[in-house]
C-alpha cells in the first residue's frame, strides 16, 4: 500500500493534485498538523469497505474516554468521601441550617 504525506498547509494549497494521487494513482494521503498524523484521505470505495469497523473503533474509543472520565471523577472523589462527616462540628453545622 502506497501513502503519501502531506502536511496541512500542503493539502489545503494542493487540494486538487492531493485528491487526483488517491483517485487515479491509489495512493493514500495522510494530512499531518505539527508533524502529527491527524487525517486520512482514501478512496470511497475502500471508506465503504471499512466503515463499520471504522465505526465500531469509533464507538469503542468513545466508551474508552467516558470510562477513563468517570474514573478520574471517582478518584478526585475519594478523599471527599473517606472524610469522617460524623463528627461534633458536623452535628453543629447542620444543627444550625
């Protein structure tokens, strides 16, 4: 599989040229920012061919974030919670409310 890489300013001033190399060359791009990958231009017949499993990685890192998420609140939590609430300050503040 050939791949080609371009970087955004690149892709964006050779947008055309960049389309013809993956329609009539079947070459891959692959569009960097900062010299990180962060896009990929491949013919739409082969996006057809791997959209559900593109989909399910989608939906799969997507339930990966939420968990990572809810852990990092449950942590930031704990020490909230382990605190001894039963206490005579604790009885006096919520005497007063």
């Amino acid at each position: 599989m050939d791949v080609k890489t371009l970087d955004s300013n690149q892709a964006r001033n050779h947008w055309r040229e960049m389309l013809d190399t993956v329609l009539v060359n079947n070459i891959d791009v692959v569009i960097t920012r900062y010299n990180q990958p962060v896009a990929a231009i491949v013919a739409y017949e082969d996006y057809l061919a791997i959209a559900t499993e593109l989909n399910r990685l989608r939906a799969e890192r997507s339930r990966r974030k939420a968990l990572a998420e809810s852990r990092a609140t449950m942590y930031a939590s704990e020490p909230v919670l382990a605190r001894e609430w039963d206490t005579p300050e604790e009885d006096e503040a919520w005497a007063n409310l």
